[in-house]
C-alpha cells in the first residue's frame, strides 16, 4: 500500500512596509515574501540529532524530493529529535510546509519550531491567537512533538519567505548615538520611534532625551523589564505633574531580538513590544515634548552633568532606529554629516561616538533550558582533588536540584530549598578534610550566579 502523507503548511503572516518609512526592507512592497529559501540549499544547510541510516540524512528533509530513502527519519521517534536548516543568512520566514517521508508510514503530525541567529540560543515560536507572525531567522529547528502511530518520525519541509536586511549597530556600554537638532529647540507634538534590540544585560538607557523646562523621554531596561518615562511639562507650583511611568515585558535579557514602538499624538502613547500594545496618556496638561538640542541612543548624552539613578549606557545590539521617519542606523553607519538628503522640519544630523561598531558582536555563552526531566552531563576529571564550577541560573521555582558530582569518597549536591542555595557534601571517609569556598554568591530578581571551589 502506498501512503504519502498530506502536505501541511504553516503560515506567518508578513508585514511590509514601504521604504521611505525607514523601517527594515523584507521586500519591495510590490512583491510577496514568498520565495522557497530550503529546497535551494545544500545537503550540508541541513543537520539533525541523529538519522536511522544513511538514506534518511536530513539532506533528504526537502519537500517533494524523492532523494534517498524519501526524507529525513532520526534513529528514535521519541521527542528528543530534531531537524535543522541553516538558511545562510538572516531571512524573513513567512511560512513553512510539511511532508512525510516519500512512500511510507512515516510522517510528522505536530512540530515545535525554534528559531536562532546564531544556532546556539534557540527562541520557541509562539502564535498570537489566531494571527501568524513572520519572524527573522538564520536558523530554524523542528522539534517533532506527534508523529504516525503506523510508522515513526518522517519529515520533508520547504521554508518560504524572502532576504532581510538592516543596518545593526553594537554597543559596548560606552558608546552613544547622538542625533542632534539643528534647532535647538524642539516643541514635538507627535512622535513615532521604532527600534529593534538584543542584549544579554539586565540594566541600560536605550533612548534619552530631555529639555530645559523639564520634559523629557527615556526608554530604558530596568530589572530585564522595558521602561518607559515621558514627562510633557509641569508647573513650578506643583499643582500640574507631567511624569509618566509605564513598564512591559519581562527576562528581556534573553539575548534574543525584541522590537520596540513608540507612538505619540498631543497626551495620547501608544507603546508596544513585541506587537503587544499598551495605550495611555501622560499625565498632566500639557500636549508637547519640548528637546533640547538632541536625542541619544545607547545612553545618556554626554552633557557633563552627573548621570541620575546609576543609570548604565545600554550593551548590546540594535537595528533598525527609526526616529520620526528618519533611519538613524542607516546615517550612522554612513557618518552623514551633510543634512541635506534627510531633512525634516526639525533639521537634525547624527554624531557618531567612539566604541560603536556596525556588526551584532554576539555573546560566546549562551543559555540552556531545563525542564523537569532534562539535565546536562559533563565528563569528570580523574586524579584531580578539587573541582571548580561557576554558572548563573534564574528560575520561579524555590526548589530544585542545580548540581550533583560524585566525588572519590562521596557525593556534592547544590540545590535550591526554599528559595535558598543550599551546598551538601556527602562523605565515607571521615579521615578526609574536605573544604567547599562560595568564592561568589549573587542575587538579583533577573538572575543568580554561583562560584565555588572546593
């Protein structure tokens, strides 16, 4: 009996938008991102956990392709196993569709999809309702979650979308992009700022700007959240008061890519990460943002005046600053001085500050998830009478096991109880002088590090 199992497609839906907004390009907005990105790659652009022969290597793994055995199949259908495309470069996704292996019984029924720039720090793809949205992606990994009852795990896939590309900027915690007015002045009624940002950092300025009668903006991480405060003015009774404070998102020091929106009419903001909106108005009286001389990303100006609240220069990887219409990235990258191709009504320029670079510098760690059930095994050092680790963790739970070793005369335990690390060391020679040194113990509400020696 021949069985080929039914072509299924998961659609993202793709946003473009015209050039001249300054946002990223995915596309001409006259064409669709719709181009088949797998099937042109070589066998290489493909990997997997592991295969059942050679005739199911996930070079196979392309859809409607009958090459080898017809498709990818792993060693053991079990939910450890997984099928990888290295796409080349960073590409918009818009969707992908699935097959079983040709002539067979075997298929992949329900798949999770993580995606990565780099191929190390995996992002699960999540659905916004009803709503698919495009993602950008180098890598992306299909996790094979139900499968045929007939067979086991088999998998053809085609991934759909188009070339992406933006101006990135890194920032090393010193550097600032100062985007300065030619008016000293500004009396701004209507804002739009959007930006795209990647940190492993739990605390830093991402936008700031401020005037001297006391407005201000300023877009910052504050404990891995996004803070945003924006004051329109107020009176020097104090009977009128302008500050505003509203907060979103959560553990945004994932490393991964978060987009940003501000949009602002006379009191009316909308502010939005990650396509989720919170919509408000600023306190007080007041309808306009009055700017003095200029607007910095990356941190606070370098005005000589002291910095409040210990406040650090953001570290980490933006793209796509777009600042009412004008693509800051893209002129910093150009050092356009000349403002004559760029100029609104405001007639600003960009500065660009030292220790700025236009490549994402990505990070050499990377975190691993653990679930109930997962653990990490590293191989022991024999002849060796001390072991020193050292690591960071963050989780909700109050319990659990973090780390277990077995020693020559006994065993080590390192684990939360209630909420606290607790160090047990486990010996069957009393003869023995054992000494454990908690060189390091750190504890933030984003995240906890450890280490010792023993």
């Amino acid at each position: 009996m021949l069985i080929i199992a039914t072509l299924s497609l998961f659609y993202l839906s793709v946003c473009l938008i015209p050039p001249s907004s300054g946002f990223p390009i995915l596309s001409p907005s006259t064409e669709k991102c719709d181009e088949a990105l797998a099937s042109p790659l070589p066998h290489t652009a493909f990997t997997s956990s592991s295969v059942f022969s050679n005739g199911y290597a996930p070079g196979y793994a392309k859809l409607n392709r009958r090459g080898g055995a017809g498709g990818w199949s792993p060693l053991d259908s079990d939910h450890y196993q997984w099928l990888q495309v290295d796409l080349g470069s960073r590409k918009q996704v818009s969707a992908i569709a699935t097959q079983g292996r040709y002539s067979s019984s075997d298929w992949t029924t329900r798949y999770r999809l993580l995606y990565s720039d780099t191929g190390r720090n995996w992002k699960p793809y999540h659905q916004d309702g009803n709503i698919w949205q495009g993602i950008v992606a180098h890598f992306l990994r299909l996790v094979p979650l139900d499968w045929s009852e007939e067979g086991r795990i088999g998998l053809r896939i085609e991934v759909y979308g188009c070339s992406y590309w933006s101006d990135v900027i890194n920032f090393d915690g010193q550097g600032v992009i100062s985007y300065r007015f030619k008016v000293k002045k500004m009396k701004i009624i209507k804002d739009v700022i959007a930006l795209r940002f990647k940190t492993s950092d739990s605390e830093g300025v991402i936008l700031h700007g401020e005037g001297q009668q006391g407005d201000y903006i300023t877009l910052e991480l504050r404990k891995a959240k996004l803070l945003l405060q924006i004051n329109l003015g107020s009176n020097q009774y104090g009977s009128i008061l302008g500050h505003t404070s509203v907060t979103t998102g959560s553990l945004l020091d994932d490393n991964h890519w978060h987009s940003v929106v501000i949009e602002r009419y006379r009191r009316n903001v909308n502010f939005t990460l990650d396509r989720h909106t919170q919509h408000f108005r600023t306190n007080g009286e007041f309808d306009h943002l009055d700017l003095d001389y200029e607007l910095s990303f990356g941190g606070m100006p370098y005005s000589g005046k002291p910095v409040g609240g210990g406040r650090k220069n953001f570290k980490g990887c933006m793209e796509s600053i777009n600042y009412n219409g004008d693509n800051i990235t893209d002129l910093a990258r150009r050092k356009k001085l000349d403002t004559s191709s760029f100029v609104r009504e405001m007639h600003a320029h960009t500065h660009r500050h030292r220790n700025l670079s236009f490549s994402c510098v990505e990070t050499h760690t990377f975190p691993v998830f653990f679930n109930a059930t997962s653990f990490l095994q590293l191989p022991g050092r024999a002849n060796h009478n001390t072991v020193s680790v050292g690591f960071q963790f963050r989780t909700w739970n109050p319990d659990g096991l973090l780390l277990f070793n077995n020693l020559d005369d006994g065993t080590l335990e390192i684990s939360l109880e209630d909420g606290k690390v607790v160090v047990h060391i486990n010996v069957t020679t009393a003869t023995k002088n054992n000494r454990v040194d908690l060189s390091s113990v750190q504890f933030t509400q984003s995240s906890s590090s450890i280490v010792f020696k023993i």
